[in-house]
C-alpha cells in the first residue's frame, strides 16, 4: 500500500471563535459548553504534524467542539460528529489492511517424556469427577446432606496416586493446574501429580506460573557428573530452578550442594538467601556447622536469626555449646530449698556477643526483656545438658520440680520450644505428661497448638495413643488440633475414640455442626474399615428430654454422610491398586507436537494455548 507523507512539522495555531448554536447531534463536550457562562470558547484546529488517524483520534477524546477535525472530514452537510465516525471507520480498515505481517514466533518446545505409569480407566474416570466436582458451583444453605463432598477428597486421591507412581492423564492436566491454583494445599501433590508436562504447559499460561515457582521450572535437573550444566544453571535459572537444583544435589552430595551455594552467597539478595538457608533443614548435619557459622555474620537479620536456629538444632554446634553455658548461669538448683528446687536468675542484659549467636534484644509487646532472653538462651541449650545440670533427674523428674518465682512457666515454654526444635522425643513425652490429666495441669505447656508440636516429635503410634487417651478422658472439643497432626488413616484405638465420642456428644443432644471440624477430619482421616461400626449410628436416635429438636435426624444426616464416604475412599483405592499380576503400563512417551493435527491432550488445552505466542510470558518470574 501507498503512504501518503505526513505533512512538514509547524507549531499547531489556535483561533478564537464565537460560538452559535449547537449542532444538532452534540457531543458530551458541546452540552458542557452550551452550559458554561462564557459566550467564547477557544476551539484548537488539528495539528499539522498529526497523521489522519491521530487528528481523528484526538478530535474524538477532546469532542469536535474542542478540537476540529482534519479538514477533509468536515464534508458539507455532515455534523462533525457524524462525519467524524464516519472518517475513523474508514480509517480502521485502512490501518488494518496496511499492517505488514510480523516476524512468527517460535513454536513451544516439545512438551517432555513422562515415563511414569498411566491410570487405570476407573482411576481416570474418577479423577475427571473429582475435578468436575471442584468446579461446581457451591449449593445454598448450610446442610451438606448425606453426599460425600469430593472436593475434600481431592488431596486424598492425589497422594494416594502418587503413591503408585501414575503419571496425569495429558487432558486432565489443565483442569488440575486450575484446582492447584484455587487451592494451595492442593499444590505439592497435584504438582508432582502433573509431573513434567505440568510444568511445561504451566510455562504457557501466565495464569498457572505458581507451577513455576513451586516447581524446577521446568528445566530438567543436570546429571550429577555435569559440572558445567550445573554451574549454569546455578548462575542463570530462575530463583525457583536454583532452589529445586540445590535441593536436588544436597540430597545426593551435600558438600557439592554447599559448595554451589558459597560460590555466589555474597552476591544473592537477602530473602535470596534466606530461602536457600532455610532449605538446609532436611538433611541437616554437622558438617553444615562451618558454613552455619560464617551465616551468623551476615548483613540480614532473618538470614543471622535463621542460622543461629539451624546451629541450635545441632546439639554438638559451638553455637549450642556456648547457650549451655549461657543457660547454665540461669538455671539451678536452689541450694536452700535441699536442692528440690529449681531457680533462675533471667540476663540483666544482652550483650553483643549474644546478639551475634541470635538473640533478639527488643521483645515483642507485652514481654519482659529478661524473660525475653532467657526463653532465647534455654531454648537453643541442648536439652541433654540439664540432666547433669540438675542433679542426674530424668527428663521426667526435671519437669515435675518446682520453679521459685513464678518462673515456671517461661521455663518450661522454652523447654518446649527446643524439644521442638531438636526433635527429642524423650523431653516431649516428658513435657507433654499424662493425657488424662486436666490441660491446666500439665507439667509442660497448656496450648494445644505447643502440645500439637510437641506430638509431632513422637513416633506415629505414640502420637495416636496419646490422643485417643486425652480424647477418651476430655472429649472433643479440645481435640481437633491434635487430630490434624495424627497418621492417615487412623489407627484402631484412635478411630474408635472419635466414634465413642461422637456417639457420646449424639446422645447428649447436641448438634453435629458443633463438631463439624472433627466430622470433616474423620470423613478424611477414619479407616474404611470402621464403617461396621459406623452403621449402627446411621438409624435416627429418640430425642433426650431436654435435648435440641431435631438433632437426632441431623446426627442421622451426618453419620451416613460419614459412612458413604469411607465407602468411597475404600472405592477410590482400590482403583488406583493395579490388578494382581498385572504389571503397569508404560504412560505416551511423546508430548504434543506442534503444527500436527491436535490429538486429545491438544484439544483440552485453553484456547489461547493452542493458539501461536505472539510475546515470551515471563514465566517462573516471582510475583
């Protein structure tokens, strides 16, 4: 197409007019102007530097009233507004069938090999209502009714099938990027559930990049004896592929891992480098202490308080060496008292050298400065030292003593705390006590979220008995955060402590959306096996006198609610188990390739995926 050559630049000119009556069909602008007082108005002509769809541009933000419109719109008997839709239609199609075709993008790459398993038919099916369920709409009211509620098994399903080792159908792929992305609990399970291919096409929508955060990115991690790929992708990925590779090569070589994090330490930024610190947790060792140590001088304070924290874990560190020490001036027997007694003489200060090993000197509102740095100084001590600290008593013993001064409880909270940390199962039970004895009472702490934690350093046995204990001697009000860190399912005596207490709050009267929390979990975490004994509790009870109208068939409601859904988390495992003898079959090798006919997999993807890319998307860029 021809352009005709724009017009030599001049200052644009301004003339002053007296304004008549208004047209016709008049603009926003000219009824503002009719409006005004004034009998003037300054009307600008276009300017001559201005191609033809810039001046009609213009002319219509401004109103034609404000600024006319190139002369060659303005035909006789024609309204300037009308004329100039008329003029910018034209103009459209000019633009459009002037335009020269870019450069074509680059098509995706193909999509990765997935050599996992493919699901069993039933397996799929039921994951395709699963999903389908999550997209439902919510119905109204409050009453759930007997049906299952899928989308609380989702989780469920997924860990269960990647446990198998199943690889996710290519279609369903979207439709679980979505639920991963409604839900971030769903995230770790569904996004090793995708696999590979996940994260490929994770890379093509921007609206999936969590994928790309929480994932490797995509890249494929280097083989082990690749030094240069490594170093590369190191020094060049993205934040989310640098963590995945470090994770990836401390769990085969932590001093390779450690190496390849001091090769850049000093230059990372700070929340940087908290992340890759705090990734040293699992695996954590001695031989961490040399690079822990050099941390605890660094220019952050959260990189300086998470070290100190890692070193404290470490009960052969010097770091905990020197808050034994520190401890140790605190806490004692009281020599007066025959030596049954524990006193404590908290810090008059915090000195510099404590700050450096991470004690935080300003305490949060409400806190005591010296109560502050002593919870600090007893809870990064090693807890194997206060036995000889404290006349050769076991764990057991020490925390039964009494604590002059009221300091009790602060000391105990702090032998909580580094229970906690240091994973000692021995000072938990200790701390925890007996679970028939009233909460208020307990030798430890009386949160149930601390007890919660402290649980969490028992063995999985341990853990259910001690709850099925304290729910047989409280009930269940107290239970539900102590239930949510218990094995799935749960064992005998801890299920059947949940039924007998249901059963007990039925007959009482009460109503079951009081103990819909524990409803839900059981729905979630009870062994199918339990559904014998569940049944009993399906038929509708008499009402107590005295009780809540009506509660009985609620209860009803809620037991068979419970059944049906054991029922069908007893189904769903046993489509996910492979018949016997029947070996699993290998998942499609090939991705979807494009420019070919679209297969299965192709056709489920949203419609902008399947369409060329016109720009990169910036994916794995943390938000």
């Amino acid at each position: 197409m021809t352009h005709t050559p724009s017009t030599p630049r001049t200052p644009p000119t301004t003339r002053t007019t007296t304004t008549t009556a208004p047209p016709a069909k008049a603009t926003k602008a000219t009824k503002a102007a009719k409006a005004a007082p004034a009998s003037t108005a300054t009307v600008r002509s276009a300017a001559p530097w201005e191609s033809p769809w810039e001046g009609l541009l213009t002319s219509a933000l401004l109103g034609t009233d404000r600024r006319t419109p190139p002369p060659e719109v303005l035909a006789p008997g024609k309204d300037a507004p009308v004329a100039l839709l008329d003029a910018a239609a034209l103009h459209t199609v000019r633009r459009r069938a002037g335009l020269l075709p870019g450069p074509a993008a680059a098509p995706p790459a193909r999509a990765p090999r997935d050599g996992r398993a493919g699901l069993p038919g039933a397996a799929q099916r039921r994951l395709g209502q699963l999903l389908a369920d999550r997209a439902a709409p919510a119905g109204g009211g409050g009453r759930r009714g007997a049906a299952p509620d899928l989308t609380e098994l989702l989780p469920q399903w997924l860990a269960a099938a990647n446990a198998h080792g199943y690889a996710a159908p290519a279609p369903m792929l979207p439709a679980l990027l979505d639920a991963a992305r409604a839900r971030t609990d769903l995230r770790p399970q569904a996004l090793a559930f995708a696999g590979p291919r996940g994260l490929w096409l994770a890379r093509l929508n921007p609206e999936w990049k969590f994928a790309l955060r929480g994932g490797s990115g995509g890249a494929v991690p280097p083989a082990a004896d690749d030094a240069e790929a490594m170093r590369r992708l190191w020094e060049e990925g993205l934040f989310a592929e640098r963590l995945a590779l470090l994770t990836a090569v401390r769990a085969r070589d932590a001093e390779t891992a450690r190496a390849l994090l001091a090769s850049t330490w000093p230059t990372e930024r700070a929340e940087d480098r908290l992340m890759f610190l705090d990734s040293l947790r699992d695996g954590l060792s001695g031989a961490d202490e040399p690079f822990l140590e050099q941390a605890l001088s660094d220019r952050s304070r959260n990189v300086r308080s998470t070290a100190a924290e890692l070193l404290s874990a470490l009960p052969g560190s010097a770091l905990a060496g020197r808050m034994a020490a520190r401890a140790a001036t605190c806490v004692s027997m009281d020599r007066t008292g025959g030596g049954q007694v524990i006193s404590v003489e908290a810090p008059h200060e915090c000195d510099t050298d404590m700050q450096h090993d991470g004690v935080v000197p300003a305490p949060p509102g409400g806190r005591g400065e010296r109560s502050w740095w002593l919870g600090q100084l007893v809870e990064a001590a090693p807890l194997s030292g206060w036995p000889a600290r404290l006349g050769g008593r076991t764990p057991e013993e020490i925390v039964a003593l009494p604590v002059l001064d009221g300091w009790a409880d602060e000391l105990h909270a702090a032998w909580c705390r580094a229970a906690v940390r240091q994973g000692d199962a021995r000072w938990s039970a200790a701390l925890l006590g007996s679970p028939t004895a009233p909460p208020d009472t307990g030798p430890g702490t009386t949160s149930l979220a601390e007890r919660a934690k402290l649980l969490a350093t028992l063995s999985e046995a341990e853990r259910a008995d001690w709850v099925a204990a304290f729910i047989a001697a409280h009930g269940l009000p107290e239970a539900f955060q102590l239930l949510g860190g218990c094995a799935v399912p749960w064992s005998g005596p801890l299920g059947r402590a949940v039924v007998d207490a249901l059963d007990i709050a039925r007959d009482a009267g009460s109503y079951p959306w009081s103990f819909s929390g524990v409803m839900g979990l059981a729905e979630r975490c009870l062994d199918p096996a339990e559904v014998s004994r569940l049944e009993l509790l399906t038929a509708t009870p008499d009402e107590p006198e005295g009780g809540s109208p009506g509660a009985g068939g609620y209860w009803s409601e809620a037991f068979q609610r419970l059944v049906s859904t054991l029922r069908l988390r007893a189904l769903m495992h046993a489509e996910l188990a492979p018949a016997p003898g029947q070996a699993l079959q290998a998942h499609e090798a090939d991705g979807p390739v494009p420019g070919q006919p679209p297969g299965p997999a192709a056709e489920a993807l949203p419609r902008p995926i399947r369409e060329p890319i016109r720009e990169p998307i910036p994916g794995g860029q943390e938000a």
